[in-house]
C-alpha cells in the first residue's frame, strides 16, 4: 500500500513483506508535480518483491530483497528517489547575489589560510568558501548558487548530498561506525554487486579510503600476484600522492617529490598517445599506436631487468586534461601486456563508475584490465575506494591483508552500495550518454568557432577544452585557461582548470538543459578572454 504521509512533498510507500515486517521507501517529490492522488492510484506489483509508483515526475521503482536477504542484511527504510530530485534546488542557477569571491569568502578565506596551508591552484585562482550543495547546485558564504561542473573534484558524481547516499550514510552512522575488516551486512551486498557489474571475472575485492591507498594496495597486489617487481606507467598520469603512487606519476618540479630521489627504484614512464599531440605519427601524420607498443616492446626488452609486474595507467587521463587515447590502444596494450606476463592496471579512480557513461571506461575499448581501482564517485562523496583483481588472482591477494581503520567500513561501504544502486534506478549510464552526445557536438561547434580553442575531447562527462594560442603551432594558452576559469567562475560556474586544458566533470544527473547553460557560460567567457586577447 501506499501511503500519504499528509506533506506535499514527502510520500512514503509502505510494503508488507510476509507477514514479517513493514518496509518504507521515501519518495520525495521537489516539484511537487504529483499529486498524493496520482500516486496511491497507481501503484501496482511488477514482480514479486517489487512495488512500483508513478509520478509526473519520474518512477518510483523497488525491488524489495528476500525475507531472508531482508534478515540477514538487515538494511530497513531505503529511500529509492525520484530521479529529478535535484531540479527544484537547481531553479534559477546561476544566481550571483554579490560579486564573487564576495566578503563572507574572503573574510573566511583569509582567516582559514591564517593556519591552512598548501591550497590547490584551484583555489589560489578563485577562493570562494561554499557552504551547500544540493544536486547540481553549489551554495558559497555569501549567498551565491553556482551550476556546478566539477562534483567536487570528480567526486559527487550522481549530485551533492543525493538524499539516497546521505540516507545511506546516516542509516550506518547510528548502526554501527566500524568494525574493522570483519564482515558486515552491506560489505556483504556490496561485493556481490561489484561482482555482478564488473566485467569478465574482476571481482577479488579490498576495499580502502582513498584513491592512493587503493593504488599502492593494486601495486602490492601486482608484486604478489607475479613476483615481479618493476613497473611502467605514463607521463602526465596521475595515481595519488603516497610513495609508490607517485611513483608511477606525473611529478611537477618544484614539488616535494621532486626534491631528492624522486620514484621508487624499478618505476619507470613511457608516453602514451595523445591524439592532438602526437609522438609517433603515420606518413599522413595521424597517431600511430603500432609504434607506441613497439616502443613499450623494445622498452620492456631494454630498459628493464624483465621483472615488469604491471603497466600502470589511466584509461584517460584525468588531471592529464581529459585526454582519451585512440580506440585500438587498449587493445593492443593488453595484447603486449599479456605476451610478456605483465598485468594491465587500469587506475579507474577518476574515470570509473559512469562518469565517462560505463562502469569502467575500459569498457569502451572491451578491454579488462587484471587490477583496477575505483574512488571518487564510487562513494558519491563519502571517502570509499575498492581494489579488485580477476579471480583467477584472488588467492595472492591473501599476501596483502586487506585490514585497514577505515577501509570497508559501514558508513563507507553503504555510500558505495547506494551509489551502485542510485546508478542503475536513475539511468545514469544512459543519461551519461545520451548528454555526453550533446556536450561533445557542443564543443565540437566551439572548436570550429573560436580561434584559441585548439581542441575537445571528451567521453560522457569526462571533457576537456584545449586553448592554444595558434591552431596551427598548437602553443599552449595557459594564460587564457587561467582567465576563461576565473571569468566563467564568476557568472557562476564552478569547475576546475588544470592550465591551458580547461576540465569538466559535471554530476551525472545533469540534463541537456544545464549542460547547455554551463557551456554557454564557458563560450562567454572564451569570446570575452579572445576580445581582451585581440583575436
Ligand atoms: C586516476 C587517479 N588515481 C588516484 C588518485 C588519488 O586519489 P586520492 O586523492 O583519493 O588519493 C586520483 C586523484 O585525483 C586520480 O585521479
């Protein structure tokens, strides 16, 4: 039965399961566009175990797990949302109340920097303090609403506070906060749901609490599946900042790894293929992947002791710019990899789960990596990360003990597993799609109409725009990044530049509608910096 709680905006539906026990999903309905009425007539029983509601504004849809499931797992009251809960605190974004970075943040700023130290560029560039965030839309200190087009930092993928991940969240947080690595209901539903999304057999799982430590575990893992203990991985990629991650990644002069022995003894890099800036080009000057691998051949021949465990990389490169590699490099990499026992380690931290609109972005290339790992929007915000191995090297991972304080923990795990499930009731991978499309014809249309931008590229909701000074020479414009950021930040975009590649992630759940409104104030503040520029 369903059940009008008497608010407008709050329906629950109640369902008997058995005679055992009473289950809730909280419906909310922002807009309040469906009526009580349209709801208690509609529900009806799909299948067994699954109710399902109808409103204006989406499906209400929950499969209910087994009596038995129910009593073992034990997880009451799941909130299944409407998928448009979002809109209603998205209503009139941008709105801008004071010029921004405005008083309240440069006050807070000021006094927080008193005594914290090592800011980002990020915020160097725009120091603006926030203090909300609902969905796709980011409220700072003094009363701004920006369109968010970062999540976070990749992170609050499926939108902030998604009212089915805070509950989540919340549920645990009264239950139980930790017991180390012992089993616990949702640690349980969780890896069967990993198994059951992941391709081939990737489903030898450790779960950790933040992308570096998930990286090292896979770097253990690699060295106690093969015995090997040498590495390669790629310029500009970027894997984490403890010992053996940025060992395997890009390192900036002038930063602390770079004082001083700077990677681990036995980790090497290699260029990858970046099709606006080739290294290895065929005669009609196209990317050549063949000489790619033939180069990684000969390296791996002559540049190493022939103990190279795994090749590390990310399947596109994030802080890199959004950089995808062709199509065939995947492919044939594993196919080199596999010649020479070498595992491929696919570092999914930033482009896993949905963003580029798979589960992993290796999926695009049908490709399975041996090891890969998952971060960011794994937890939609809450720190949660997961290592995972075929099966066939499941039992090395017993060399490498999973225990760790917070890895695995309820609170974290239940993030993770209503992340899972918020991907598949809300359509996010065909949402990711779907608008990816539009977003790339949008900044395909930029490329031809603006002389600074020298490229786009993009996959889902993993995108880049590359300023050059000159198409021709393909000069990098960093000077045009860090002011097309700031401008854009100002009319009310929040997002993340990394130099003359400006990037963007926005939160899955974003339609058409916004996607064009975050772009048009990106091409605004484009033609403002080339007016300024004399272009
Ligand atoms: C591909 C990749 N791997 C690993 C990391 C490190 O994750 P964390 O910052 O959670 O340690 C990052 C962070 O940006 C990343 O992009």
């Amino acid at each position: 039965m369903l059940w009008n709680q008497g608010k407008r905006t709050n329906i629950s539906a109640y369902w008997r399961t058995g005679v055992r026990k009473l289950l809730q999903i909280n419906w909310y309905e922002p807009q309040c566009s469906a009526s009580a009425e349209q709801l208690l007539a509609s529900p009806k029983r799909l299948r067994e175990g699954t109710v399902s509601a109808r409103g204006s504004s989406g499906e209400l849809k929950h499969t209910f797990p087994s009596a038995k499931a129910e009593r073992e797992g034990g997880i009451k009251n799941i909130p299944v949302m409407d998928r448009f809960w979002w809109k209603e605190s998205a209503k009139g974004i941008p709105h801008m109340v004071t010029e921004p970075p405005g008083p309240r943040s440069r006050e807070m700023h000021g006094r927080t920097t008193r005594y914290f130290k090592g800011l980002s560029s990020q915020v160097k560039l725009f120091p603006v303090c926030f203090e909300e965030g609902s969905g796709i839309t980011l409220t700072d200190v003094d009363g701004n609403r920006y369109l968010d087009f970062s999540s976070g930092i990749y992170v609050t993928s499926l939108g902030h506070c998604h009212p089915k991940i805070s509950g989540a969240v919340a549920h645990w947080a009264k239950k139980l906060m930790n017991c180390h690595d012992f089993t616990h209901p949702v640690k349980e539903k969780l890896v069967e749901k990993m198994a059951a999304i992941l391709p081939g057999k990737l489903n030898a799982v450790q779960f950790y609490s933040d992308g570096t430590t998930a990286v090292e575990a896979g770097i253990r893992a690699a060295r106690a599946i093969t015995g090997r203990h040498e590495f390669i991985s790629c310029y500009r990629d970027f894997h984490g900042k403890t010992l053996a991650s940025v060992s395997c990644a890009r390192m900036f002069r002038g930063d602390v790894h770079s004082y001083g022995p700077s990677r681990a003894p036995g980790f090497y890099m290699v260029p990858r293929p970046d099709p606006y800036r080739p290294l290895f080009t065929r005669d009609d000057g196209t990317i050549d992947t063949d000489r790619y691998i033939n180069f990684y051949e000969e390296f791996i021949r002559e540049g190493t002791v022939g103990n190279v465990g795994a090749f590390v990389l990310e399947p596109a490169q994030g802080w890199g710019g959004s950089i995808f590699p062709p199509e065939d490099f995947f492919p044939k990499l594993k196919k080199l990899c596999d010649k020479y026992g070498i595992l491929l380690f696919a570092d999914e931290v930033l482009t896993g789960m949905g963003r580029t609109g798979e589960w992993m972005c290796m999926n695009h290339w049908d490709t399975i990596p041996d090891i890969v790992t998952f971060g960011k929007s794994f937890g939609n915000g809450f720190p949660v990360t997961a290592m995972v191995v075929r099966e066939e090297f499941g039992s090395a991972l017993e060399k490498i003990s999973a225990s760790s304080s917070y890895g695995g923990n309820p609170m974290a795990l239940a993030a993770a597993l209503a992340s899972l499930e918020v991907i598949e009731e809300e359509g996010i991978l065909e949402n990711v799609m779907e608008v990816g499309r539009f977003f790339m014809a949008r900044l395909e249309k930029m490329k031809n109409d603006h002389p600074v931008v020298g490229d786009v590229k993009g996959k889902g909701f993993l995108l880049g725009i590359e300023l050059v000074k000159d198409k021709q020479t393909k000069e990098p414009f960093e000077e045009a990044g860090r002011l097309v950021y700031q401008k854009a930040f100002r009319k009310g975009l929040a997002w993340i530049p990394a130099g003359h590649i400006l990037r963007m992630s926005p939160p899955l759940i974003m339609d058409q509608h916004y996607a064009g409104m975050g772009l048009d104030l990106i091409e605004e503040a484009i033609a403002e910096v080339e007016n300024e520029s004399g272009y």
